[in-house]
C-alpha cells in the first residue's frame, strides 16, 4: 500500500514573496532614480552658477606680480640704489633631451663655479618638468653673450633677466642705505602677523638694514596680478588679464653725497665716525662709518666665507658707529653742563673759579685731576669751556648734583633714541641713581657725579647724539631731531619729510645760551682754544669743542703716554663744531677710536674743519675732493 506524499513547499505563497520583493526593489530604484534626477537638477540647474565658478578656478589661475622697487636718491638727485637687471639661465627640463649632459655643457661653456650643476639638479626635483630652473643667477655680459651665440645647441635653455638692488657708491653709504636681501622664514612670519604677506608673493627680495629697512612699506610698491589661463597639467595656456603693480615711492634723502665720500675719505684707515646735519632742521648731511662693507654682497647672497670675515673682523665693520656705537662723550658736553650750572644759579657769566691741578670733594682725599697737570687758574665760565678745566665742572657737578644733571642732560638727548629713522640705534646711558641701582645694585656716591661733570664715568653717548645735544643749544633750546628721509616722490606727487617743531629746553633766560656758544666760538677763535689752530684762517666763523675719552682709567699718579699704551687702550678722540657761527648751516660731530694722533684737538678738529671747508665753501671740481693730511698742532692741549 502506497504511502500518501506529503507536500513540503508552497508555491503560491512563494509567488506571493516574490512579489512583494521585487515590487519593494522596484520601488527603490524608482526611489534613487528620483533621487539622482532630482542631484542632476540641482548640480546643473540650482548650483549652475557655484560650480562654474569652481570650474573657472581649475582652468584660470592668478599669477601675483612683484612691483618695482624704488629708486634712493641724495639731496641733489644722485641716484644712490637703482634696480640693475640680472641675467639668469634657466632650463625648462621637458624640453630637455639629456638633463644632466646639458648641464655639464653649460658649465664648462660658461666656467660656471663648482656645484652649479648640483644645485640645479637638487632643485629640478623640486619643481615640475614644465617649469624653468635657474642654472645659474648672475651672468656676466660676456656669458650672456657667450650663450645667445652657442644657444641653438641647447633646446630648453635661455636667458631671463630680472631686477635686482645695487648700490653704486658700494660701501660708501651701507649703514646709512642698509641693503635688501632674500626673505626668510623669520620676514615671512612678521609679514603674515602684520598681514602684509599676500603683497610679497611675487617678491623675492625685502629691507635688511637702514634706510632700506625703515621706509620698506614706500619702497617697496603693491603687487600687481595676471589672470592666465592653464590646462589640466598647470601650463599657461594664455593670459586672460593683466593688472600692472604699483611702483614703489622714490625716495631722496638729505645726504649729499659730496660730504658723504669726504667723510669716507678723512676716516680711511682708521675706526671712528662722522655727523654732519642742518641744526635746524635735523637733515642728516653725511653719516659715514668706518669701517664698512660692500652693501652689494648681500643683495646677490653672501658666501659663508664672506660673511664669517665680516662678522669675526675685529674692527666690527657691521656696526654703524654713528648710532650704534657708545663712547664716554668726554668734555664736548662741557658746554651744555654750563647752560644747566647757569640756569639753576649754580655758577653765573662772571662767577670765578680758581681752577688748581685737581679737585677734591669736601671732606675727602680723593684727588679727580685736571688735564693739565699745574692747572688752569682763575676761570669764569667763557675760558672754562675754552681750555676745558676739568677742576671747574668737577665743581660745578658736585654742587648741581645727578639729579639735577641727568634731568638736564636727558632733554639735551642724552641716554635717549635720537628719533633717527634708522632701527640700528642705541641709546647710550646717561646714568642716574635708579640706573646705576637697577644695573649695579648699588646706591649713587658723589664721587660718581664728579667724572659725570667732565662727560667721562658711567655716561656714554653715540655721535649722533652728540650732533643733536650740540643742535639744540645753537637753537636756543628747539628740539631737533635727526633724519635721513628729505621726501618721497610718487604719481601721487612729492612729500616732504615733516620737521619736529617742539622745545627741548626752556631756560630763565635765552641769554643763558649765549654764554655756552661764546664759549664754543673761543675754543676755534680764542687764544686757547683747542680747535684754534685748525680753524686758523677760516673764512667763517664756527663754534666747537674738542673731548678726549679715556677708555681705561689711569692709577693715581700715572702719566698717560700714548707710545707705550697698548693700541685698544689709547684714548678716543672726539670734536663737535657748528659754523657759520651767528646763523649755523651745519653741526659736525666725530670721534676716532684709539686715536694714534692725541686727543680730540689734536686728531679730530682738523677733520671738522675740513668738513666744514668742504660743506661752506665753493664745491671742489673733484668728486670726491682731493684728500688733505690733517696737520698735527704741537700748540693744543694733549688731552683736550
């Protein structure tokens, strides 16, 4: 008997599953289709205008373009930096057939240094095969020509020719011009801070020093732009627009160049520094430090080598002496102590003093001595400033006190920034009781104030601040600041530089000042003067003051004897001197550093009054003028 089968599927409620399955997959692909229509609709239609956009960006590109950098002048229009082209040969490796033997070729073509050849292929990894490479930066004329004759045989290599800074007058000017070099990581994130960076994208070169530094945002110009067009590899296709940069402004300065190169000339050889400037107007005339360097070697790149000799060069031709160097300002500021002694009752026009050999502080038996052993006799104040008694403002330091003499000598400049506009200053110190606590932790003695009376102690100055100090007494008290900057010249038109209006120093009585440059006028006219024999004869009358700083101090009773002193001992030699005396056109401030010709009346009044002769009187046909042998005066006091 047959067993009955039994059914184990269903067919119709199979069917039925199957059903509903594929009508739930229908519907989702319905679904997504609506989906995908309705993102198509709104990519192309809603968004048309967004991802056209987008498009245009991949396919044009803005190339930033640098501006040109402006040109420096001197006060009478002689160019003093300009932009000269420099010839670069570049290979575009693409268009290269064998790399590495191109470049071999060109190096020895041209006698390229050594290592040209790496550099280049080190930087070809870095950069696409469609772009050109500099071989080389700085080709002369001759390579250049030598090239352009031999180039068919290179394909891909050529010659492009760009703008770079050069200095004419090369080392003459450098701390008063500075130098632009290449920027580095530490411009590019001061330039982000100050968000300047996106007006440097096509700049390779920035203001490292000087003037070049300070007036960096007029020089310099706005980068212009130009919208090309590339194909999907990055390739310039076309150029689409082009926005031209704005130049950068011109600028001249108050130096002229003539007093410049006779500055440079009377210091050849020797460590020291020149002031010349209007006491009117604070104009720098001339600002010369020696020694220098050659401005030019930076802007190209310095050699380690080069660099290393600057840096480790004893003589320190890096520092700009005129601001940057402090030296004791010794007995040039004898004159402004007496207009401070006279404006507080301390001394009058006719007050005498019996000046002996040395000064002794009441109730001591400490001798500060006088430059001249037997000393000077009586004295008022006019033959005090004229022989430069030691004993008459040892005097009046220690009755007038620090306190007194910082709050003076501070508005005549001292221990202050002159307002130049240089960032390469110091400030010198003009000491007082809360400087000397916070620097040597120790209180103030009055033996201090007594060398502070004679320019010597703790109070140091830089030359430039000596020019100022000198510039304000000739102008009864007119704050004077020193500048560099005569006006700037731009499509806009010309700008002058503003002149600082304000008062440094009110005194009881204008007549104060005149006794101080009476004073000055005796040192270069009077029958002791120690600027006397220099000034002899001059067809002008001046006013000046001779100081001689000593840079180590002498025992009790040693004699100083500048033949057996070593080099980096002998004294410092300063002078400052104004003229035409009734209505001054110029200040001169100096100093010679270890001086091997004797003080400041022996070694720098003859350097002032050539200074003088060159500036005041009828311009020599020469430029620079023929250079003089500063006489050496057998009549002037050693010291003074």
């Amino acid at each position: 008997m047959l067993k009955q089968r039994i059914e184990m599927r269903d067919h119709s409620a199979e069917g039925n599953l199957f059903f509903r399955r594929t009508l739930v997959a229908y519907i989702g692909i319905v679904v997504l289709m609506l989906v995908l229509l309705g993102n198509l609709y709104y990519l192309q239609v809603e968004s048309y205008d967004t991802y056209q956009t987008r498009s245009n960006s991949n396919r044009i590109r803005v190339v930033p373009v640098a501006p040109p950098r402006g040109l420096i002048y001197d006060a009478n229009g002689v160019l003093l930096a300009e932009n000269r082209p420099v010839y670069s040969l570049e290979i575009v490796p693409e268009e290269t057939t064998d790399l590495e033997k191109t470049a071999d070729e060109l190096v020895a073509l041209l006698n390229l240094p050594e290592g040209t050849k790496e550099k280049f292929l080190a930087e070809v990894k870095r950069q696409r095969r469609f772009k050109p490479v500099a071989l080389y930066e700085k080709l002369t004329e001759y390579q250049v020509a030598l090239f352009s004759v031999n180039q068919h045989n290179y394909p891909g290599a050529s010659i492009e020719a760009y703008l770079k800074r050069y200095y004419p007058f090369g080392d003459t000017l450098t701390h008063a011009l500075g130098y632009v070099a290449k920027i580095n990581t530490r411009d590019v994130e001061r330039l982000d801070k100050e968000e300047k960076l996106a007006n440097y994208a096509a700049t390779k070169d920035i203001g490292k020093q000087g003037v070049e530094k300070y007036y960096e945002d007029q020089l310099h110009g706005v980068a212009g732009y130009q919208e090309v067009e590339v194909n999907n590899r990055g390739r310039v296709v076309r150029t689409l627009k082009f926005q031209p940069p704005i130049p950068g402004q011109d600028i001249y300065l108050n130096i002229d160049i003539r007093m410049q190169l006779k500055a440079q000339q009377l210091l050849a050889g020797q460590r020291g520094a020149i002031v010349m400037m209007n006491p009117k107007t604070g104009a720098i005339i001339a600002m010369e430090s020696s020694p220098s360097y050659d401005p030019n070697l930076f802007v190209t790149g310095i050699s380690g080598t080069n660099y290393s000799a600057l840096l480790n060069d004893p003589a320190r031709p890096l520092v700009n002496r005129t601001t940057q160097g402090i030296y004791a300002p010794a007995s040039t500021v004898k004159p402004m102590m007496a207009v401070m002694g006279l404006n507080e009752g301390a001394i009058t026009p006719n007050y005498r003093y019996f000046g002996g050999p040395s000064f002794s502080i009441p109730g001591t038996t400490k001798k500060f001595r006088d430059w001249r052993r037997w000393g000077h006799g009586w004295l008022d104040v006019y033959r005090a400033i004229e022989v430069s008694a030691d004993t008459y403002f040892y005097d009046l330091a220690y009755r007038v006190g620090i306190d007194k003499i910082h709050s003076y000598m501070t508005k005549f400049g001292f221990g202050q920034y002159t307002g130049v506009d240089l960032y390469e200053e110091t400030k010198g110190v003009m000491p007082s009781r809360d400087w000397k606590m916070a620097r040597w932790r120790q209180p103030w003695y009055q033996g201090d104030t007594i060398s502070i009376g004679i320019g010597q102690g703790y109070w140091s100055a830089t030359p430039l601040q000596l020019a100022k100090a000198i510039s304000i007494l000739t102008q009864n008290g007119h704050d004077v600041t020193p500048h560099l900057l005569k006006s700037t010249a731009s499509q806009a038109g010309v700008v002058d530089a503003p002149v600082n209006p304000n008062i440094a120093l009110k005194l009881k009585s204008d007549s104060f000042w005149k006794v101080a440059q009476e004073g000055m006028w005796r040192v270069n006219h009077g029958s002791e003067g120690s600027g006397r024999l220099s000034f002899a004869k001059a067809p002008y009358s001046s006013g000046g003051k001779s100081g001689t700083a000593q840079v180590v101090s002498l025992k009790e009773n040693q004699v100083y004897n500048i033949k057996t002193v070593k080099a980096e001992h002998r004294d410092n030699a300063l002078f400052v001197a104004y003229a035409p005396f009734e209505a001054p056109k110029a200040v001169v401030a100096l100093v010679l550093e270890n001086s091997i010709g004797g003080g400041g009346g022996r070694a720098a009044s003859p350097i002032a009054r050539q200074m003088m002769d060159a500036y005041l009187l009828p311009p020599d046909p020469q430029l620079p003028p023929a250079p003089e042998k500063p006489s050496q005066p057998s009549e002037v006091a050693p010291n003074e």
